[in-house]
C-alpha cells in the first residue's frame, strides 16, 4: 500500500456475507502470482483459477465473464482499472 501500513478497506455488496456462508471469515493472500489469478470458493473447495482472459477488463465485463464460466449467481469482487495499474493507493 501507499503507506507501508497495513489498514483496512471496506465495501459493500454480498461478496462479504456470501463469504461468510462458504465458511470462511476472511481470505488471506500471500505472495506473488506470475500471472493473473483468481480464488474460486465453492462447495468448501477453493481454487486458484487462470485469470489472463479477464485481464484488462472492466469490473463489470469481469463479473459478467465469470459468471458465464462459472455460476450465474455468483458473487465477485474485483479489482478495477487502478489495481490493475497497480496503483498504490487502490483498494
């Protein structure tokens, strides 16, 4: 971050309470992937899934493409332009 500090962040939506409901309280994330990821959570499995088609896209192009190759009703958070730019003070 920014900072060097580790705060917090908060948003809305259901991508909290669902997260909730798979059994988990929270996601910790270490290191560094070589390409672009992201954490599918489903039936109490969790997976690491190729995410270089998503990359550059919208948020709401990334939802609705995840939705396609997963579940239609699922809840997705992502980053957006400034986190793909790496931009120090995106959350």
């Amino acid at each position: 971050p920014l900072t060097g500090l580790f705060l917090d962040s908060h948003a809305g939506g259901f991508f909290g309470p669902e997260l909730k409901k798979t059994g988990y309280d929270g996601i910790v994330l270490k290191g560094v992937s070589e390409k672009p990821v992201y954490l599918w959570i489903n039936d109490g499995k969790v997976e690491i899934r190729d995410a270089t088609h998503l990359w550059g896209l919208p948020v709401s192009e990334t939802v609705k493409k995840i939705r396609e190759d997963t579940d239609e009703k699922a809840h997705v958070a992502s980053i957006g332009p400034a986190g793909k730019n790496l931009v120090k003070f995106a959350s």
